[in-house]
C-alpha cells in the first residue's frame, strides 16, 4: 500500500502530503512535504509518530503538533537520501517527545 499523496494530520491540523515512504533497514520514515503549510519544505516523520491511517480519506494521523513537525530538521532528498547520520539527527530531535 502505496502512503503517497496521503494528507498528513498533525494533532492540531494539516500539516502537508506524503511525498514518499522508506523502509530502510532498522528504519521506517515518512517524507512529508509541508507545502503550502510550512513554505515548502520537506520533512521525515517516523513512522512511530503515525498514530492511524484512514485509507478511505487517505490521511496519516500523527501524534505531533504542526509546530513540532515544523521545528525539525529539513530534508533535502539530494543530501539526506539514504543518510543515517541525519536519520540519527531526526531521531534525536523527534527521542524527547517520547521519553
């Protein structure tokens, strides 16, 4: 099943679309591109922070709030893909939320 083009719901509203979708090995995340909420930008959610997806309205609900989503570090798909340093990165911002 094929997330793209999902709208993704924050616990506060939209925030963008599913851009694409990793299943990289030890690691599972959504690119989320946040246009025209956030200016544009791109951004990984962990699929930890999805709480439902609703195929039928095709949405992914996440447990964080539009600014938390906001604040974490941009992706850019030609220096991020594949990274996990900056997967480590996105992972640190997103670890105290859960602590």
């Amino acid at each position: 099943m094929s997330l793209v083009g999902y709208t993704v719901v924050a616990t506060d509203g939209p925030i963008g679309t599913v851009d694409e979708a990793t299943e990289e090995l030890g690691s599972t995340y959504v690119v989320v591109d946040t246009d025209p909420w956030i200016s544009g930008r791109h951004v990984l959610i962990p699929a930890g922070t999805v709480v439902r997806v609703d195929r039928h309205e095709e949405k992914l609900l996440v447990n964080r709030t539009r600014e938390e989503i906001k604040d974490s570090p941009e992706y850019d798909p030609e220096q991020h893909h594949g990274n996990s340093n900056f997967r480590e990165d996105v992972a640190d911002y997103y670890r105290p939320f859960y602590s």
